[in-house]
C-alpha cells in the first residue's frame, strides 16, 4: 500500500451499483448511528457514508458484512440489478377475456412466471344481474382484492355474506370457499386482483 492510499479503498470499488438509499434508509429505520454500523461490520464510518451517498460501491465482503449487520436479504439489494422487466399493457379494446358461463373476465393485469409467489393477476368481472362467480367457491391459495365499481354485490366469504356497493372493496384469504354475487338491478362490474396468481385467463 502507498503512503497516499486510503486503507478503505481496498474495500471499494467504483461500480455502477448504488446499495446506498436502501442501506441509508434499513439503518435509520433501525435507529443505527453510522458508527455502529461501521464498527459491528469492522469498516471505518466514513465508508459507510460514502456508500450511503453513492459516492462508492462496497467490495462484495464489505456489502456482505454491512448486510449481516442491517439483518438485510441480498435479494432486497440485488432486485433492481435484475433483467430490466418491460412496462406490461393492455390497451381496453384488446383486452384478453375469459367467458365463465354468462360473467366475463376481463384481463387488467398480465401475471410474469418470474415473479413466483409475488404473481398478481387482475380483472374487470362483468356479472349478469342474479349471476355469481365460481371460480373461488372452492377456495385457492394466496389473497383477492377487490372494488365494486358499478351495481350492487354480495360477497359469500364461507358462512357469512357482506354486502357491497359502488366504490367499496374488500380483501381477504381466498383459501375458503367464496363467491361474489350480483344483487342489483344492473350489470355488476367490479375489477378483482388474486396473488399469487390463478392464471383464470390462459
């Protein structure tokens, strides 16, 4: 090492790899000082800060130790870095829709097979006045969100039965039996998020 070099440069490497807002903002979350960090991951403060403000990339041990310390998973750190994932559209006169006796689902939200368990699919249900869902009265894996936004519906959630009208949504486990049904005097129209995703439209 030459009398110039700073002892931490061994640490870091000038990389296009910005760690520093999540590592900033998990460390103040947990009411960490700089200093601690610096010392319970054996590197000197200033480093610390200057990974914090971008102005270095951590050498993988550094990153590693900084991690252990902030209790931090390296997929937190790493999924930005990941393939650049394409904005996904679907334009409202091309939307792919699935006929289920006389109710229509309309594809909002295309699921990724990349996302496993984070998948999400998304749908407008259209549901003839005295029509009802199927699909969930078996119940599935996963959660269901959904807004009412025309007519009046019944939602059937095991024994009990909540009653909704336009703007109001619901949320729960779908691994019981649930149906939503129409209870108006008009077309139900209602758009419903499932994770992970049930792939309803092939």
């Amino acid at each position: 090492m030459t009398p110039s070099q700073n002892p931490d440069d061994e640490k870091t490497k000038r990389v296009p790899y910005h760690f520093g807002e999540k590592l900033r903002q998990v460390r103040e979350h947990k009411g960490y000082t700089l200093k601690v960090v610096a010392q319970k991951a054996g590197v000197s403060e200033s480093l610390v800060s200057q990974i914090e403000r971008n102005h270095v990339s951590p050498a993988i041990d550094t990153l590693l130790a900084l991690a252990d310390v902030l209790d931090i998973n390296l997929e937190f750190l790493f999924e930005e870095y990941r393939k650049v994932r394409p904005v996904q559209i679907i334009r409202s006169d091309e939307r792919p829709v699935q006929k289920e006796e006389d109710i229509s689902y309309e594809e909002l939200a295309k699921p990724n097979s990349t996302d496993a368990e984070n998948s999400i699919e998304s749908y407008m249900l259209k549901i003839p006045v005295g029509s009802h869902t199927h699909r969930g009265s078996y119940g599935h894996i996963g959660r269901e969100f959904g807004i009412i936004v025309q007519g009046r519906a019944k939602l059937i959630y095991e024994n009990k039965e909540y009653f909704l009208e336009k703007g109001d949504s619901a949320s729960f486990s779908a691994s019981v039996p649930h149906t939503l049904e129409n209870v108006g005097d008009e077309e139900l129209q209602a758009i419903w998020v499932v994770t992970p995703a049930q792939r309803f439209v092939k």
